[in-house]
C-alpha cells in the first residue's frame, strides 16, 4: 500500500461523526492524531500533547508517515471510546475547556485526563477540590493604583465567601467575595499573563472586577507525582464552592441545570464607541463586556477597572428588545462607522465598531442573547436597571 492511501485510511476515520471534534477542546476538524492515545487532537492541542512525551505522541493525520499498526489502533480507540475511558468520571465542577479557551486551561485539563488520569472510573475525585478551602497567595491588581500586589488569599466554603488579605496574619480582611454572585473567568490576554484570571462579584448593585494572577506555580497534590498549576486548582476550588453553594438553593434541580451556572464566560468582549443618553454627545472609545446570563452589557473607560461606568440590560424580542445593525438617522458618528441599534422598551442605545467583523459578532451575541426568553429574576434585574435610569 502507498502511504498516501495509508493517509486516506486515516483522513476516512476522521469523517466519522465522533473524531469530527478535537477529543480535549472540541475544536472542529483535528487533523492531528496522538497514536499512544488513539485521540484525534487539533494543532493547538498536538502542542500540548507534544509537550508530554511519556504519555502520548503524536504525529500528523495527513503529513506524516502511518504504520499499519498504528492506523489499527486509531481505528480500534478513536474519540469516542478514549472519551469513554478518560473522561469517565469527570466530577461536574470541573472545568472542560473549548476550543476559545486559554491555553493554561487546556493543558491542565490534557495533564488531568491522560497524565495524572483524574477521571478513569477507578480513580478518586481530587481532595484538593472537594475540601472546601484553599488558601495561598496571589497577585491582586489594585483598584486604583493598577499595581499587582502579593495577596493572601482564603476560600471558605463554610462562611460562603473568599476573603483576601494584605498581608498573612493581617486580622481585618482587605475584601470579601461572597460565593452568592461570584463568577471567574480566565483572561490571559487582558491581563497580560497567562494565569490572569477575573473574579467578579456584585457589590452595591455593581459588578466588582478583581484582577489576579500566580506566577506559573505548581503544586503537587496528596497522592500525585504530577504537579497541577495553582490557578487552575484556584479556578476549579472556586468552581467547587459554586456548585455546592448552587446544590444547596435549588435542590431539585438537575446537575445539567446547575454546571453553566457555575462559572461563565463574556460571551463577547471588546472596544465600543458610544454615545450618550440623548445621542448628540460625542461618541467614546469604551471597553464592553457582554455577560449573556445576567443579560448585562456594561461598560468601562479601561477594560481593567474594578466597576463598570454603566450598562445597559438586554431583554429579550417577546419583550420588545430589538438588536439592529446601523445607527439611526441624523447621528453624527465618530471615526467608526459600523453601527449597533438596541432598542429597549425604555429607550434607543447606539454604538459604533470598529470594523464589519466586529460588528458582526457583536451583533450575532445580541442577537442570540434577545432571542432568549427572559426568567422572573430577568424581570426584576431590568425593572431595577429601568429603575436606576429614571431621573431621581
Ligand atoms: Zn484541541
């Protein structure tokens, strides 16, 4: 047989519906393999794997040269049946990264699965994860000086809180992040580190950004000769309190239910113009975070301040909410010309992109976001930001 036709004998593996995604981050179309694994794996994660040479190798599907053998194996484990063995048991905290995930949380997430195999049926969940505290120190951003200062951080699961310090045996904490409304999210790019994380909170009808980060720390847990990264075992002790916290207000509800709710992501981030309330001031450059689940678009004059400047709260179409591409007529624009429309039952809010693709995506998670039926709690939140809009 040529080895091109030992290439097509892979490439029609990779056709099948289950090795159509990466097998750890779910990007689409891997073309990559790890022949001690038999997972199909993308580009990005064949780096990760590359990087852990006693447990896996890889090789390209369509590059490289394939062994009769080797192609068997691919063929007899596959995504499906390696998913199956790997992630048999992966408790429902715990964080499974997609494709637009930070690197940090795919490689740990890769070192879980086959390195330290966290997962396997016949292993024990991490005590690290399931004690309900943690404490270390971490680079806190601070509120007002941006500087990033050593912070002693404590997660209580009892008390309900994280609570961060100035110092190790300071007796007054520094602050308190009540698990009730905390959310993190990794944001390597923003921070300008690969361990940056944000946490925020709400805190007097405000959503508080704490910026923090480990400098590339390991640790290596009870029973493992692995080490794990600590901000991924930060980021996945948070996760535990969450969910616990979560179990305990809705019982009844299904695990399915309560795993988005535990953490999430902005479903869209980035630089905006905007104008004001009257739409003939002039319009400003500010950074937007759009969080989908608390249907809230706020904005800040720097996308690292610790409060948003304002928001604007996205209801859905049933309720009147309208997401349009353009800007209305008679607006003098500044220098970005790719206009955004939302209409609220209460008011028109304009903003400008700076290019088409931006605007695209920004339009496409309004979109999906108002094509969302509103909970109760979503008519509360918007009869208080209806509330906070109204002239006093
Ligand atoms: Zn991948």
């Amino acid at each position: 047989m040529d080895d091109r036709d030992r290439n097509k004998r892979l490439l029609d593996l990779l056709k099948l519906r289950e090795n159509s995604e990466c097998a750890d981050c779910g990007c689409p179309e891997p073309d990559w393999a790890s022949y001690k694994l038999g997972v199909f794996i993308c580009l990005q994660c064949s780096g990760i794997h590359r990087n852990l040479p006693s447990i896996t190798k890889v090789k390209s599907v369509r590059l490289d040269y394939w062994t009769d053998d080797l192609i068997q194996f691919m063929k007899d484990t596959g995504n499906q049946r390696a998913t199956e063995i790997y992630e048999a048991s992966v408790p429902p905290f715990y964080y499974r990264p997609r494709a637009k995930d930070c690197v940090v949380l795919k490689e740990q997430w890769v070192r879980a699965k086959y390195e330290r195999e966290e997962f396997t049926s016949s292993r024990r969940s991490l005590d690290i994860y399931t004690t309900g505290h943690r404490e270390g120190f971490l680079w806190k951003r601070g509120k007002d000086n941006g500087q990033f200062l050593k912070r002693m951080f404590i997660l209580s699961e009892r008390e309900g809180v994280v609570k961060y310090y100035t110092k190790q045996d300071s007796k007054v904490a520094k602050g308190i992040i009540p698990i009730k409304s905390l959310n993190a999210m990794f944001q390597e790019e923003k921070l300008g580190h690969v361990h940056g994380l944000e946490i925020t909170y709400l805190k007097d009808g405000k959503t508080r950004s704490v910026f923090v980060y480990h400098e590339n720390g390991m640790m290596f847990p009870d029973d493992f000769c692995v080490p794990l990264q600590e901000i991924v075992a930060w980021f996945n002790a948070l996760r535990v309190a969450r969910f616990n916290y979560l179990k305990a207000l809705f019982p009844a509800a299904a695990e399915s239910e309560l795993i988005p709710k535990i953490t999430r992501n902005y479903s869209k981030a980035g630089y905006m113009e905007k104008t004001g309330p009257t739409q003939r001031e002039a319009f400003k450059k500010r950074w937007f975070n759009l969080d989908s689940q608390e249907r809230k678009l706020l904005y800040y004059k720097d996308p690292l301040d610790a409060f948003e400047q304002g928001g604007v709260f996205v209801g859905s179409k049933e309720r009147g909410y309208q997401v349009l591409a353009g800007l209305p007529k008679g607006i003098t624009r500044n220098r970005w010309k790719d206009g955004i429309t939302i209409e609220t039952p209460e008011r028109k809010y304009v903003f400008t992109c700076e290019n088409t693709k931006d605007q695209s995506e920004w339009l496409e998670a309004l979109r999906e976001l108002i094509s969302r039926p509103m909970t109760t709690e979503d008519f509360n939140a918007e009869a208080d930001s209806f509330r906070k809009m109204r002239p006093k």
